[in-house]
C-alpha cells in the first residue's frame, strides 16, 4: 500500500521536470523527498541524508540546485496548471494574496531587508525583523472535512526595498496566471493593503477584485447620466459622508446567510454601487457588514463584480484566512525559513520550493493521502474530526518511509504492529 501512494506523490513530483534538466529533476525529486522526511533543521546539510542517503550525489550538487538555469515561473505554472485542472476543471478560479516575511541570518542574503513584523508588532510597539519579503498567490480549495478553506500557493514574488512595489508585483503575478488559464474567470481576494491594485486593472484580465475599503475612503455616488451639453461628461456624483457615517444613518439592514472559515454566521449587510475616485473612476459595489450581535465593528468591502451577492462578497473575504494559515504551516511544519542559500537566486528559490511542497502535500493528500491511513485520534483531542497540515505531512511521510524501509510485498519479518509503531515514530519525528 505505501508504494502505490508514494508512487502518486513521485507522480506529482515528476509535473516540473520538463523545467530541468534531467539530472537536475532527479535532484529535485529527492531534494523534495527529503524536505518532507527531514527531521533535523531545513538547512540543505540537514536535508541531504534523508534526500540522498545512498550518496547518489555530492552535497553540493543540491546547494547548486537552487542557482540552476531553470525558469521559477515555469516551476510554478506546471503546479498551477494542475491544481486548476484538479479543483476548479470549469468555473471561476478563486484566488488569495497577501505577503509575509521569511525571517533570515546574515547580511549577505541577497534581497533581505528589514521589514514590519505584523506577528510581534502592537498597535503602540512597532516590531522590524531582517528577513524575505514575499508575495504569495494561492489558490483557494474548499477542504471536503468541513467548509473551511484551504490556500495552496500557485505564484510567488520577491519583493526587495526600494524597488517595484508591492501591488505591482501582485498585479504582475495574477497576469502571469492569467496566462497560464487562458479563457478562465478569476476570483482575488486581498486585504485592505491590496485594494491600490484597483490601479492595476489592466494587468488584471478577466478578474474581480474583492478587498477591504479603508475606513477614511473618499467615496462618490454613480455620475449622473449624459446631459447632452457641451463638456466632459462627469466621472462621479456627489461625495457620500465619511464610511462610519453612512453605516450609522442606515435603517434598512438585510440579514444574510454567510460562511466565515467554515462556520455558518448571520450578518447585516446592505450594499450599493459607489465610486472610489481617487483610486480608480469605474464603478464597484460597497458591501457594509454589521455584526448583529454587536461585538464587532462594522467592515467595509468592495468587489468589482457590480452583480456580486453580498453574502457572496462578506464570505469569499472570510475566506481570505486561510493564506494566513498556509504562511503559519510552511514555516513551521516545512522549515521554509531555514535554508541557508544567500546569495544570488538562492533564497527566493528555496523559500518558492517551501511554498510549493505546501500545495503538492495538499494535493497529494486530499486525492490519494486520505485514503493512506485514518485520521490518528489522540486521548487529549477526541473530538477531532479533521486534518491539519501536519496530519496530512505525516500521513505523506509514513508511506514513504513504508516504501523506503519495506519495498516489496513479501511478508513482513516483524509483526505489522511493531511496523505499524516504527512508522508512526518515523513520521512523527520531525
């Protein structure tokens, strides 16, 4: 059985080596294999003995691996490709962005800087950290276990200061996606920060935008129709009040229906069509949500889809968590920031190949990996009832250690519970 389903993560692996050489791919499918076994720290010293514990290569040819003549764009567009293909085969492709920082040692890494640290920073204590800026998109996947979501990366920037902005670099990431899904509708969901790529529109072919209005927004009524008179016709109507304001003077608040990270919520809504003049003069849809129950402040969204529900909008924004989640499991349970490359490509190539072993784990898991084992039930979590990452990383790392340790069929020289709890150990050791 372990063989049968390390043979479909081989096969997942096996996608991205039309981007390499041949005996680069071979690199590349054990560096990956031993990302995931490796139960010491990511450095690629501590990846080695488990990607390569035969000695087929020197430990160098796997630190060169990361400043290859390979294209990163391709390595992504081939994931990419196929997570569409799986998940979304027809309809609207649902995206989310945002950036994070991969925290790093030494001055020499090529395009470290010193960036705002949201985890550690308050609200009167600003906190920096040296490390990566990155700009992640992932594609949304509506986990089968329950309605919450899951992010599985699909583009990745680097972004280094002073240099193209971040928006930018967003907005030149969904065109690339865009052309690798010609034909296809997308769906971006992005925090408040992104709602500037309203600016971008042209570099956004066939995509709507859902984001967060700031609070202080200038917005406007729709213009008014064409006089007919001589002149410019005008590009807005008259100014609205202040967005707190407007909420407040409403009466008529409909009550909706939502999913909020896979829990069911009632919320007040109402929605109308504005415009955000000094951002962008085509028309959106303002959706305002009330928490009935008045234990949250009123949110403002915008979506550029005018015939958007606003049940619709409020729950696709919900959504938006899960790439906090997938920045969270990368780091911790896949040891994105550990590498140790620095200069050149080095660490924007070994922080995108952290990114994408995420999204092939969830791929390899939700398709083969759950039929692998049962969910492990522990005395101190009885009551769960589905995977995390880290079940689904183990759950990966058990077959392959099956098929390492056990290749063949033949019966087994040790009784199956005794294998059964060497594996467990194996798996759970990192």
């Amino acid at each position: 059985m372990g063989t049968t389903y390390t043979s479909a993560w081989m096969e997942l692996l096996f996608i991205v080596s039309p981007v390499f050489t041949q005996p680069t791919a071979e690199v590349f499918i054990r560096l990956a294999t031993g990302w995931v076994l490796c139960s010491a720290r990511r450095t690629i010293t501590g990846i080695v003995p488990f990607a390569d514990p035969d000695g087929w290569r020197s430990h160098d040819r796997y630190h060169r691996f990361f400043h290859g003549a390979w294209s990163l764009a391709a390595f992504w567009r081939f994931l990419a490709v196929l997570l569409v293909e799986r998940f979304y085969p027809v309809g609207v492709v649902p995206l989310d962005l945002d950036d994070t920082v991969y925290r790093r040692q030494g001055r020499s890494v090529n395009g470290a800087s010193w960036w705002h640290d949201a985890l550690r920073s308050t609200a009167t204590k600003p906190v920096t950290c040296w490390g990566l800026n990155l700009v992640v998109l992932t594609l949304r996947v509506a986990s089968p276990w329950s309605g919450a979501c899951l992010a599985l990366p699909v583009n990745l920037r680097l972004h280094r200061k002073d240099q193209t902005k971040l928006p930018r670099l967003a907005a030149e990431m969904v065109e690339e996606l865009a052309g690798w899904l010609p034909r296809r509708e997308l769906l971006l969901c992005a925090d408040g920060f992104y709602a500037s790529l309203l600016r971008h529109r042209r570099h956004l072919p066939r995509t709507h935008l859902i984001s967060r209005l700031r609070s202080d927004a200038a917005i406007f009524e729709l213009p008014p129709p064409a006089s007919g008179k001589r002149g410019r016709p005008r590009k807005k109507g008259a100014r609205l009040p202040a967005l707190k304001d407007l909420a407040a003077s409403i009466t008529d608040w409909q009550s909706l229906d939502t999913q909020e990270q896979g829990r069911p919520r009632t919320r007040l809504a109402q929605a109308r069509r504005v415009v955000w003049h000094t951002v962008d003069p085509v028309p959106l849809l303002l959706v305002i949500s009330r928490d009935p129950q008045d234990h949250h402040e009123d949110s403002f969204f915008f979506s550029t889809d005018l015939s958007a529900r606003p049940a619709e909008v409020i729950s696709a924004y919900a959504g938006h968590w899960s790439i906090e989640e997938c920045f969270r499991n990368a780091k911790q349970h896949l040891g994105g920031q550990q590498p140790q490359a620095w200069k050149d490509s080095g660490p924007e190539r070994a922080a995108a190949v952290s990114f994408w072993l995420y999204a092939a784990v969830w791929a390899w898991y939700l398709r083969d990996g759950r039929q692998a084992q049962s969910l492990p039930k522990a005395p101190w979590y009885p009551a769960k009832d589905h995977p995390s990452f880290q079940d689904a990383l183990n759950s990966l790392r058990r077959c392959i250690w099956r098929s390492r340790i056990f290749p063949t069929n033949e019966p087994l020289p040790v009784p199956a519970e005794k294998v059964a709890a060497l594996i467990d150990a194996l798996a759970s050791a990192a």
